[in-house]
C-alpha cells in the first residue's frame, strides 16, 4: 500500500489502478470486502489501499469500512489455512512463491521462509529464529497476531499457519485481533486527520508496524519479566 511496495510496472501496477477505481463506484464496499477476502489466501495487493481511498471519500463511515475489512479478511484467512492444511504442496508452494513472491529455502529437511532483515535486525532473538516455521515452533499463534500487523503479505501468514497447524480457533482469534488493530487504527487515523495522514502513512506504514510490533512484543517481554 505504500510508495515503496507499490510495484511501478507490469500486472501488479494493473491490478493496483484496478482496485482504486472501486473507490469512486456505488460497489466500493462491496470491491472492498470481496478484496479483503481474496487477499487473506492468493490475492496480491493489500486491502489497505481501496480501504485508505474509500475512508477518505466518506470520512463519517471509516468505522463500517474498517469492519466490513476485517471481517471478510478474517474469513478469508480461513480459506488460507485450508489451502496451508490441505493444498501445501501445490496451490500453497505456488502462491507464496508467485504471488508473495516468497523464495522457500531448506532448512534442515524442511521448506521455510527467510524472515525480512529488517525484523530480524529490529526484534533480534526474540523471534525463536531466523526462518518463519522456527519462530511458529516457539511463538505458535502468536505469529499470526504479530505478523498480521507487519507488511508481510497476510497471505503468508494464513497458509503457514494451516502448514503449522496451529489450533484453529486460536488462529480465528488472533486474526481478528490482528486484522481489527490494523485496518481500525488506519481508518481512524484518516477520520482524524484525513489526506495528511494518508501521505504520512504513505511514506512511513512499513516503520510504523515495525515499531507497533517491537513495542508490543517489549511490553510482553516487560510484563513477563514482571511477573
């Protein structure tokens, strides 16, 4: 959603123009919700993109776009899981390879995904590891809250977590929780402050998760500690 992951050529650009267009039809809302559901599992772009252009049109609603969002992102991390549970080998390898463009890498006998830099180099060994199914060995349901609210293509998070098996009502809870923080917060921001906020969230949204999620994995850390 951002100036730094939107692609400036080729079908993505296609596909980012194509999404924006929905936020100036009578089916805005419904563009926004079967998008949001799409994207959970194979889908490219984020929904924060129609969901920023349609707040801004209709400031006094940012609350029923903001849910109608997670919802349906929510349920369409179901169909990501099943495709993580049942499909892995096929439709789940192809999607994160092609779609999230996601390169899979051996690890001691197991396919994984490389963790970004960036969040290797700001959360350091909290993260259990450096590759995505070592930190779901030591973190389990809490990499689908975490990195539900990072830039990460949520796609990669519903299909690993169905890899994972992680329990599925847990996986439901922490979706939500996760995808509510998300699109609530952006939508609130534009409400408050409306087109200055989108260029600040433009230029600055990967830091802002990042910091989001180090905050709040410090202040479990603080509290365990604590305790």
């Amino acid at each position: 959603m951002t100036k730094a992951t939107v692609p400036k050529k080729g079908l993505i650009r296609r596909l980012y123009g194509w999404m924006l267009h929905w936020a100036d039809s009578k089916y805005g809302l419904l563009a926004l919700i079967v998008l949001s559901f799409i994207e959970s599992s194979f889908f490219p772009i984020p929904p924060d993109v129609l969901l920023i252009a349609l707040v801004l049109g209709a400031t006094s609603r940012w609350y029923k776009y903001a849910f109608w969002c997670t919802l349906a992102s929510v349920v369409g991390g179901l169909a990501g899981y099943g495709i993580g549970v049942f499909a892995w080998d096929t439709m789940g390898r192809w999607i994160v390879e092609n779609v999230a463009h996601v390169t899979l890498v051996d690890v001691d006998g197991r396919l994984d995904i490389a963790l970004p830099s960036y969040l290797i180099s700001s959360m350091g060994t909290v993260l259990g590891g450096e590759y995505l199914f070592q930190v779901y060995d030591h973190w389990n349901a809490w990499i689908v809250f975490v990195f539900g609210l990072t830039p990460l293509p949520y796609k990669l998070t519903t299909i690993t977590a169905g890899v994972a098996h992680v329990n599925l009502p847990v996986f439901l809870m922490a979706s939500l929780a996760s995808r509510a923080c998300r699109f609530f917060l952006v939508a609130w921001v534009l409400y408050k402050w409306g087109e200055p906020a989108k260029e600040f969230i433009d230029r600055y949204f990967n830091l802002l998760c990042i910091a989001f999620v180090v905050l709040l994995l410090g202040g479990f850390l603080v509290l365990k500690l604590a305790l």
